[in-house]
C-alpha cells in the first residue's frame, strides 16, 4: 500500500499548501465534472457575462495554434457569470477539502471545517514562489476552465454537428436522475443550486451537458498524444520525487480516539503507548525479530487470507499488514517524517527509526527497498503515462488560449480580480 493504515491520519499538521491544493482540484476538474453531453442552444442571455473566449479557426475546421495566417475565422463563446461561479465554487471547495486532508481531517466524515478566519488566512496570503494569493490563482483557473470547457465543445461539434441538437435531452436525464437519487423533488434541487452555486436549474443542466461532452472529447484525445522516449524520460526525471516509491515495514502504536466510543486517550495513555513504542525499539536493536514484534504488540491491521478471515502466523498469531509505500515528496513534505529520506539515502535496510506522528501515533520504522517508473506494474505504469499525456496535451491547450473578459472581472498579468468574496460565495 501507499500510505499508512489511514491516509487522512498520517500527516502532521502544518501550514495549508494552497499552491498543491489548487493545482490538484484544477488537475482534476474537466475529467471528472459532468454527466450528461452538451445541449441548450445557450445560458439565459440575462445571465452576465464575464469573459468570451476566443479562438481562431481554419478552414478546414482545425484550431490554430500556432502563427495565424489571416485567413482564420474568429470563434467567440460567451463565458456566464453562473458558469463561472460553478467552476470558482468547485474549486474552491476542492482545494480546501484538500488542505483539510494534508492537516489529517476529512470534512466529509468528520463534519469538520476551516473557520471563516482560517479561509481568509488561506485565500489571501501570497505564495512567495508564485507572487499571488490563492483567490487570485484559483479565479484565474475558474475562467480558463471555463475556457477550455468552450474550447473542447467547439472541438467535439466540429467533429459532430448533431451534439447541440441531441446531447441536451442526455444531460436533463442525468440531472433528474440525480437529485432522484439523493431523494429530493424538482423544487427542493432547484432552491439547492440556487443556494450553493446561486444558478438556475436550466444553467445547471447545460453546465453538466457541456463539461460532459468536454471530459469525453478530452479522454479520447488523450489516447492519440505520441511522445518520444526522450520527452519521457524528462517528465519522469521531472516528477521523480513523486512517482518513486520507497517500501518500510513498520509497527504502529496508536495514539487515536478509541474506534468504537470515540474516547481519547488520556495524557497517562498516550504516554503508556509511546512508552511501548521505545520498549519495542530497543527490543529491535538487541535481534528481536521485526514480524513477531508487529504481531504481537502493533495495532497495524489484521492482514486477511484469500477467503476473508484473518491471516494466522505459524505460531497462531495473527497475521499484521507490515508494509508500505512512500514518496520522496510525501517524506520531505511531512517534518515528522523526513528524515527516513537519509535512511533511503544510505540505503540503510537494517536501522529501526522511531517516528511519532501528532494524532496518529507512534511507528517503528525500517526501509526495505525501492521502486520506480520501470519497476512498476502496467497498471501503475499506465497511470503515469495517463498523468504524462494529460500534462503534454494541456501545454498544447495553453499555448493557444485568449481571452477577452468583461468588465466584472479585471484581468491583470494573467491574474483575476473581481468583486466576488472567495470565502463567502
């Protein structure tokens, strides 16, 4: 496995990472938003506009994307204010819910938020690297979202002329589908999106058909994307720290609330635990063997046989999960546990490090090997390489984008500002 026996509680509180959390909510969004295909003729002319997007086109259809001739035609498309809210509140929450997980708590479970003076901190500091804040970078990728989603339903109608015509009757299906599904009527779905994103139900309807037929136009574009071995190299050259994985087994003494009453450990307790925690490193360090010691004292998960009962050992113990799969960039970015990245360094297979993670607990760790890119199964080969197109095809997609925005929002040296309250929308 990748992670620690729970992902969301392995990592030591720390400053929220806007610029990781942004980029991953913004990496995902075209591919998974949507269902449905692209259908209204267009979002209600009283909605406002904030941007149009320009392309231009030749006459065999094909986007330019480099040097223009002159012979193109401009393609313009009106980006809404409630596509845009759509997009800036998706993203938002996204790149939140995952500063809440880097922190170690998932707010879908917990019911847990940041408070309003926590995502004000967040929204407004400047990125010393980037030199703007996380509002301005955020609303900056809701409209070129926005623009992109345009791009790629320009695209697929080009290859399609009946997709406006047939597509939208999809998207309403998928829509009544939906709240059906979460047992709500017709009304009490239209005053929620009214609530949460302040659009109409017809808006709503043409924003999912259109980010659909967007997702479905870029999924099988990804496919077609050819690469040089020499271009993959350089990406996983580029990437290395967070495709590599380095193997530790470990033992887990846990400092968590009880799983069934939910109680915390008393001060006593916890200091009982780490106490166990240092007994059993020094056990280690005089030949106790590693597997009986996560038998027999670790709270590591049962580990289960093929027909679901749990695992025993020769001497009717039961079997532990003992290992896991780390990153270079998930050591160096937890303080708690980034000097393993020395152990790895060394390749030092026989030393036993004590870590003590806040609000998780206490493992004693040991690195047994490493992998990569080249080392890896196809199946995990295949998520890199789906990670390495989407990146080369986006770069293409970027070199070619133009904008002109309205007067509600100001774009700046590629940066939105607009009266919008990033906290409060």
């Amino acid at each position: 496995m990748r992670d620690l026996k729970n992902p969301k509680k392995t990592k030591k509180k720390k400053p929220l990472n806007r610029k990781k959390s942004i980029i991953t909510a913004i990496i995902v969004l075209i591919l998974i938003l949507g269902a449905g295909v692209f259908g209204y003729i267009s979002i209600s002319k009283a909605n406002e506009y904030v941007a149009v997007a320009n392309f231009y086109v030749r006459s065999d259809g094909t986007i330019a994307t480099g040097e223009r001739d002159g012979t193109e035609k401009l393609h313009q498309a009106k980006i809404y204010k409630g596509e845009y809210l759509y997009q800036l509140k998706n993203l938002r929450d996204q790149s939140e819910q995952e500063a809440m997980q880097q922190q170690g708590e998932d707010m879908s479970q917990t019911g847990m938020a940041l408070s309003v003076d926590q995502r004000r901190e967040f929204w407004t500091t400047v990125d010393q690297q980037l030199g703007t804040t996380g509002e301005q970078m955020v609303k900056t990728n809701a409209l070129q979202t926005n623009w992109q989603i345009e791009l790629f339903v320009f695209m697929a109608n080009q290859q399609n002329k009946n997709a406006f015509r047939d597509a939208i009757e999809t998207a309403k299906i998928n829509v009544e589908k939906e709240y059906m599904d979460q047992n709500m009527t017709r009304d009490d779905f239209k005053k929620s999106l009214h609530d949460k994103y302040g659009i109409s139900y017809s808006t709503y309807v043409e924003i999912k058909a259109k980010t659909s037929i967007a997702s479905s136009f870029v999924n099988a574009r990804m496919s077609e994307v050819t690469y040089t071995d020499e271009e993959l190299n350089g990406f996983y050259e580029k990437n290395k720290d967070s495709i590599d994985l380095y193997e530790f087994e470990f033992a887990l003494y846990s400092t968590t609330a009880d799983a069934v009453t939910g109680e915390e450990l008393t001060e006593e307790q916890l200091q009982e635990k780490k106490d166990k925690a240092e007994a059993g490193l020094e056990k280690l360090k005089k030949g106790y063997d590693f597997d009986k010691l996560i038998r027999e004292e670790s709270d590591n998960q049962d580990k289960l046989a093929e027909d679901g009962s749990v695992a025993k050992a020769a001497d009717g113990t039961a079997e532990k999960e003992k290992t896991l799969e780390l990153t270079m960039q998930q050591i160096l970015g937890d303080p708690s546990i980034s000097d393993l990245a020395e152990v790895i360094e060394n390749k030092n297979t026989k030393e036993y490090r004590l870590i003590e993670v806040d609000g998780y607990g206490c493992l004693i760790m040991r690195y047994v090997s490493s992998r990569g890119f080249h080392d890896f199964a196809e199946n995990e080969k295949e998520q890199i390489l789906s990670s390495f197109r989407q990146e080369k095809y986006f770069e293409g997609i970027s070199a070619i984008q133009d904008m002109k925005v309205n007067p509600i929002v100001e774009y700046k040296e590629g940066k939105i500002i607009d009266r919008i309250d990033i906290v409060h929308i």
